[in-house]
C-alpha cells in the first residue's frame, strides 16, 4: 500500500467519543454518569482509540483503504471556555502526521455529536453564541492543524436534531394512543427525572431544558446549526484557502408506498426538511458530506413499518443497501459540488450481511460515478465496534472487532473485502 495516491477515496469512519475513551469534558460523558440516565452504559474507555491509534490506522491501510475519517474532539481541545489545550492539539496533530505517513489521507469532522460540557450550561445548540463559540474553535484547529489537512467536515449531521424531533413525534403519537386505552407510562417519570438530574449537572434551569447536539431541535435551533457551519467554514477558509470544506447531512431513500397525492406531498415535505431547506446554505461549500443507512416508505400516515419478511438490522431498521444509489442521485439533482459518501454501513452480528452491505452499495457508487456524478470518496461506518451512543457497545457495525477486556482487535473479512473494492467494483485507484 506504501506509495498509493488513489483517485478514490476508500476507508472507513470513527467519531471521538465512540473510540477515543475517557472524554471526560464532554456533555456525553457527564449524560452517562448521571443516576437517571439515558444511555445503557458508560463510555469509560471506550476502544482506547485514543492511546491505539496508529495500530488501527495500519489496520485500515494494510488492508488496502487510502482515507480515513475521524472527529476531533471539541471537549479535549477547549475543556473549559476560552482555554485550549495544547497537549491535545499536539495529540491530534499526530494523529494525522501518522496517516500522512502511511499514505492515508485523513478526512476530518470538527463535531460528531458530543460537545463540551460548558457549552451545554451557556445555552447549548439553542444559543446564538454558539455560531460564534463554534467558529472560534474551527478557526484555532485550521491554524494549529490545517497546513496537515485537505478535507473537512464543519458539522455530522447537522440535520440530526430535526430527526430526532421528528421521531419523538411519531413516538408520542404511538403513545397518545396507549394512554387513551389505559396503558401505565413509567417512561414519563423516568424522563422527568433525567431533565431535573440533567439541569442540575449542566447548572441550567429545568424549565428551560439542556440543548445538547441530538436534543430535539427547533426550527431556530436548526437554524444556528447551519450558521455556525457557514460561520465556522469562513472562519477556516480565511487561515487555509486551500481547504475543502463541507458538512454532513443523514438522508433516508424515501420511497411511497402508493401513488396518492397525498403521499407524494408528504415525501416533498420529507426531503425539504431533511435536505432541500439547508442547500442556499452550502452553496459555497466544496463538498456534500452525505450519509445513509436504510429506506423510509411512506403513505398517507407517514412513516410506514418495514415491509413483511424484511431483513432488519441490530438498530431494527429495514436492511437496504441500495438505498445509497438512490440518495446519492437524488442529491445531485440539486448539490452540483462533489459527493463524499461520509458513512454509510450496517449492524450486524453476521460478517457475511456486511460484506453482501458493502458489495451492493458500492456497485451503486460505481453506476452513479459512471454517470458522471462527483462522487469522490466512501466510508463506511465503521472501522471498528464502538460506543454506539445511548444504546451502549451492543451494535456492530465494525470492520474491526474489539474485545473490551483487553482491547485486542480481530479484523473482520469485511474489512479485507472492502480493501479490496478497487478492483471488484472497478473504481478507479492508481499507483
């Protein structure tokens, strides 16, 4: 692999909080240690990616990938408002000194959900000053770290917060119902008592609520999110000119599931707010970061089960591969920069289901680049089982396996079978 300068990107992704271990500054972290919380199980260590880094980086290049993506934790590098750390400037500049060594370009993300915690007890992701914080981080890492850089993503996901809006939404519906027949809801209280915890910990006031990146968002919330974004790429662009900078957004293939009006409206309605609405924002962007796992069907009542008899995967969505091809030339309808396909993966028990993920999903990157779509780069999530957010270390969507009572990874077949993609799908890659 030494030498390889590749046309197409091919590699996998991680986000901090989910590999690193011990982001002890960051909102997620404190979330985790509560009495009343949320998440199945703390993070502790994670997969001490942090300290092992350079063994999975050459994990991914031995096995034939040229890119990596990974988030700089925002938390390590400004524990406390107003004061960097150096130390973990230098860490991090290492970490991408190590990938340009061995022929990896490093594609960055300058926040994977987990903030600091000071900035959740300013106001959060509801806060005008926000947009200013934020940009004032991006700005020190293009200054500290961009002469080692080429591509950025600003935000992953920016769109999240409008999603798990709309989740909780269709969950309260769901449960509208069940109080109407009698059934007990002990959730309520549950969540009553991690609001009052969780106003205690950030020091804010329980009626107000804490705004972390995946709380549900309003529409002014939504709308600081794409500033901060346009603010913080200004910011970087007026350090480094020469980086290439964009954002990342998760896009459903949304399909119908009849041919009625009223269901064409909805999907509309659906790919406005998940996508359409952030476009006049990223027009001077230099890429999409775009990232899909699975389908939505919708009818007249909105989001539809998955169909009988369809595969789901462990997060209990419907197994669909093709999808990707789907989003990536609806996207360029409108986007008309370059696609980096940010993540796109599935999880799995079964190693066999990834490799079949994989196959279908990058024969559907190849027929959108054969016509004449910019699709420049894919990876898939992720290079190794991690700390999948609330649900804890049960999801395996990993390359990589980890075994946690020592740390020891095991490569999966998937990850040489991605290696080796290149020649598979016919995507081009040169010496």
């Amino acid at each position: 692999m030494n030498g390889l300068n590749q046309t197409f990107l091919l590699g996998a992704a991680t986000a901090a909080h989910q590999v690193e271990g011990n982001n002890i500054y960051s909102d997620f972290w404190a979330q985790e240690q509560m009495e009343n919380s949320n998440f199945a199980e703390p993070s502790r260590d994670a997969c001490d990616h942090y300290n092992r880094y350079e063994e999975d980086i050459l994990l991914l290049k031995e096995a034939g990938l040229n890119a990596y993506r990974f988030s700089i934790e925002w938390a390590r590098i400004e524990p406390e408002k107003g004061r960097f750390d150096d130390k973990e400037i230098q860490h991090y500049r290492d970490v991408i000194k190590f990938c340009r060594k061995n022929g990896v370009e490093p594609i960055v993300t300058l926040h994977h959900f987990s903030s600091p915690k000071w900035l959740i007890t300013e106001g959060g992701w509801e806060s005008e000053n926000t947009v200013r914080y934020f940009a004032g981080y991006c700005r020190y890492i293009a200054e500290k770290l961009g002469d080692l850089l080429t591509y950025v993503c600003t935000i992953n996901e920016a769109n999240m917060g409008l999603q798990m809006a709309a989740i909780s939404r269709r969950f309260m519906k769901q449960m509208g119902i069940n109080i109407q027949v009698g059934v007990n809801l002990p959730m309520q209280e549950k969540q009553k008592a991690i609001r009052e915890e969780s106003a205690k910990v950030f020091g804010v006031d329980a009626s107000k609520g804490i705004h972390t990146f995946l709380s549900q968002r309003t529409p002014q919330g939504d709308l600081l999110i794409i500033l901060a974004h346009e603010a913080a790429r200004d910011a970087m662009k007026a350090v480094c000119p020469h980086l290439k900078i964009g954002l990342t957004l998760s896009l459903h293939d949304y399909q119908p599931a009849d041919e009625s009006a009223e269901t064409s409206e909805k999907i509309r309605k659906e790919w406005e707010e998940e996508f359409l609405h952030y476009l006049p924002y990223i027009v001077k962007d230099d890429f999409i970061g775009l990232q899909n796992y699975t389908r939505e069907i919708i009818g007249p009542d909105g989001v539809q089960k998955a169909p009988e008899g369809a595969v789901l995967t462990q997060m209990n969505y419907e197994y669909y591969p093709q999808g990707l091809e789907h989003v990536i030339r609806k996207v360029a309808e409108e986007f008309k920069g370059d696609i980096l396909v940010t993540e796109n993966g599935i999880a799995a028990e079964d190693d066999a289901c990834r490799i079949s993920f994989i196959e279908t999903a990058l024969k559907g990157v190849k027929s959108c680049i054969e016509d004449g779509i910019p699709v420049k780069g894919y990876m898939y999530w992720s290079l190794m089982d991690n700390f999948e957010w609330q649900k804890g270390f049960t999801m395996k969507f990993g390359l990589i396996s980890v075994d946690r009572s020592n740390q020891k990874r095991t490569p999966k077949a998937s990850l040489q079978f991605l290696g080796e993609q290149y020649g598979r799908t016919g995507i081009e890659g040169r010496n």
